[in-house]
C-alpha cells in the first residue's frame, strides 16, 4: 500500500469521527436539552430538593404500604438500567411458571382477604424489564391492601388512584396506565 493510497483513506475515518463522532452527538444533545429539557435530562421526579427516581425506570417497592409494579427481569438487581431486557423465558418454561407462581402467592400473602383475579402485570416482567408503569386495573387490584395497611379509607385510595390514570397517547395509543412512583409519592402526601 502506498501513502497514495493510505492517506484519503487515514483523512476520511478522522473527517468521519469528528463529524459523526463529535458534531453529530453534540448538535443532537442541544437540540435535545432545549426542546426537551425534562426528557433529556432523564425525566427526574424530585421530591424536596432530591432527586427520588424517573418516569421512565421503575423502583421495587416491596412494602405493603405502597402500591407495587411491576416485576424487573433485570439482574443483578430489580430495576437495573444498565441491564434492561425481558426474561426470555417461553410460556411453558418451568421458570417462568415457577416465577409467576411465586410473584402470585407474594401478592395473596401480603393481602389474604383479596380474591380478586390478579392482573398479568403484577406477576409478569415486562419486555424491558424496566416498566414504570401498571394498569388502572393492577393499582385497583391492590388500593385495599395499601387502605388497610396505611389506615386510609379506600374511597380516598381509589380517588388517588383515578386522579393518576394517565390516557392513551392522542386518545388512541398504548392502554390506560399508573406510573408507579408517582402514585406512591402522592400516596406519601396523603395526611
């Protein structure tokens, strides 16, 4: 190979990284920080001056006193961002059946009197593993257990709950859903 040959090759892959490497990422990234502030910043939830987590990652919230998501398939622990992806698991997997088997006796034990059919979600991972979010259905199936728990009245836990609901994506997208921490924050400021 001769410097002929070498040297447009060497000057492309530099014009190229600085261009889609360097240029590209940041213009981006401004674009991004002044047309979608809060998004681009990991759509944080504060709480006195703390940030508490993000709409878009879900927590584990395992006391009984607060409304719980949905399980994380992620590992090493729940919720894990840098994990994300499902369980992989098919539906006649003795794991996953084994899993489900154990998220529903979790859920029957923390709430004995709850005979209701338990929604999907609240026994099955998402396919992110990372899911914020629960069904107006899946919040209802567990207002009763936090109303005991917490000492509240179920009709004021069933309000918080129908206040949270957010709609459909212009009306027609996705299904009615409860972003968990919010819902457990605003379940903090109940006095």
């Amino acid at each position: 190979m001769t410097t002929r040959t070498i040297r447009p090759a060497v000057t492309l892959l530099l014009v190229m990284t600085v261009l889609l490497g360097i240029l590209y990422p940041l213009v981006v990234t401004g674009i991004a920080s002044l047309a979608f502030s809060q998004q681009a910043a990991g759509s944080l939830i504060e709480r006195d001056g703390k940030h508490v987590g993000s709409r878009l990652i879900g927590q584990s919230f395992i006391s009984p006193g607060y409304f719980w998501g949905r399980p994380s398939a992620t590992a090493p622990q729940a919720y894990n961002g840098t994990a994300s992806g499902g369980s992989n698991l098919g539906p006649l997997n003795p794991a996953l059946i084994d899993a489900v088997k154990s998220r529903a006796q979790a859920l029957r034990a923390a709430d004995p009197g709850n005979a209701r059919p338990i929604p999907v979600e609240l026994v099955t991972a998402s396919a992110s593993g990372l899911d914020p979010e629960i069904s107006p259905a899946a919040a209802r199936y567990q207002a009763a257990r936090v109303a005991r728990v917490r000492g509240i009245a179920p009709a004021r836990i069933e309000a918080l709950i129908a206040e949270h609901v957010q709609d459909r994506l212009l009306g027609m997208f996705g299904e009615p859903r409860i972003n968990v921490l919010e819902l457990n924050l605003a379940l903090d400021g109940l006095h």
